[in-house]
C-alpha cells in the first residue's frame, strides 16, 4: 500500500528505491475548469492526470510542489490511469453521436491509434455500465432498416452479422423483434413495390422476394394470397 513520507511529500512503495524516484518540476493546470493538470518531471517528460488518479495514489493536489517525489511505479500507475480516462471519453463521445456495436466501437477506437489491452478495458467498462448493449444497438438498427426497406429475417440477420454481432445475440434479437406478422406485411410491401415496378413474372418475383431474405413458404403464401392486380 501507498504512503507519503513526512516532511518532503514522497510517495514510496515497499520496494523503491532513490533510483526509482523522479522529482516534480512543475504542475499547471489546463482545461476550461482545470480539470487536467500537466506534470513536468526531472527526466523531461511530462503527461497529463487528473486529481482522481492522483487520489488513487494517495496524492494531494496541495502535495504538487516542486521537487514533491514520485515513484517510477507510480508514475507508470498516473500514465496509465489518464490514456484510459482518454479512451473511456472518446467512446463515450462516439457513443452520443452515434448508437454502436462492440465491434464498430472497438474499430473506431482502434483506428485513432488506442492500443487493443485499453480498448478491451474501454469495451468491458462501457458494458458493464450500461452504454454499450449489442442487443439495444440491433434493435435500433432493425427499427431504423425496416422503417425503409421491406426485408425478411435472413437479410436483416446478416446485415446485423455485418455490423459485427455475433449470430446468436443477431438471430434472437430478429427473432423477437420480426414478428411473423411484421414479417408478413413486409413482403406483401415488398411484392406490391416490385410490381408497381414492371416485374410480373413469378419466377422473377420469387427469386427477388427470395433475395429480400424472406422464405420460400412465406413468398408462396404471399404470392397465393395477392394475386396479381390485387396487392
């Protein structure tokens, strides 16, 4: 466990040593609020952190003074604490523009250079909150296709299978949001748009009901029950 030493305000650790210990040459505060405060240390290098991850480390903002001691340890501890902070608040920001599936988040955060160990840690923090839900993201997503096209449950089960999701969470989240009767008057739509377009053959309306992902007892019923002229 941490403890400052009296008197020059070092942070130790059981097994540090002076070497272990780089000494503060200065603390500014940046941000509208202050809310981020760089540290300038004796090496030369400098980072951000927050007055959380400086209370994780048993750190007062009063203690950031200088030549106030740091353990290398703790420093590596600082480091890490803010670049997760980071990734955290960009997927939080990703995720208010946007609703996400763990697999487009995790490509996002990939692609603006975040390495995988803290993207993974991101990913799991944000499910366990509560921000991140696959199966909420399909049924967006199905609210939003089915509002604009007509389509059967194999399409919309690989459309979701492209986004990412994993077969089961796609196929049980279709499965409970495409009723049988939804899916029913999507292919009588479906039927109705592609005649209103010139296509009167059977063969063809079968083979493009068939595209649209609906079954091939379902088309039969379909075609059975709206007979041409009758849609």
């Amino acid at each position: 466990m941490n403890a400052r030493s009296m008197g020059r305000g070092v942070l130790e650790e059981d097994s540090s040593s002076p070497s272990d210990n780089l000494k503060l040459v200065q603390a500014e505060r940046k941000g509208t609020a202050g809310e981020r405060i760089k540290l300038q240390l004796s090496d030369g290098s400098c980072f951000f952190v927050s007055e959380q991850d400086l209370r994780n480390e048993n750190i007062s903002p009063l203690d950031l003074i200088p030549d106030f001691t740091i353990t290398k340890a703790a420093i590596r501890r600082l480091q890490d604490g803010w670049l997760r902070r980071q990734v955290q608040e960009k997927a939080l920001s990703l995720l208010a523009r946007a609703p996400h599936s763990t697999f487009s988040l995790r490509m996002k955060l990939f692609k603006r250079g975040y390495d995988s160990p803290r993207i993974e840690q991101t990913l799991s923090w944000l499910t366990e909150k509560g921000y991140l839900d696959d199966s909420s993201f399909a049924e967006s997503w199905l609210r939003s296709r089915i509002d604009r096209r007509a389509e059967g449950r194999a399409v919309l089960v690989a459309g979701l299978l492209r986004k990412g999701l994993t077969r089961e969470v796609a196929e049980r989240v279709v499965k409970g949001f495409v009723t049988a009767r939804l899916e029913h008057e999507n292919a009588v739509k479906a039927l109705d748009k592609m005649r209103r377009q010139g296509v009167t053959d059977q063969d063809k309306l079968m083979k493009k009901l068939r595209s649209r992902g609906f079954s091939f007892p379902l088309i039969r019923q379909v075609l059975q029950d709206n007979p041409k002229g009758s849609t």
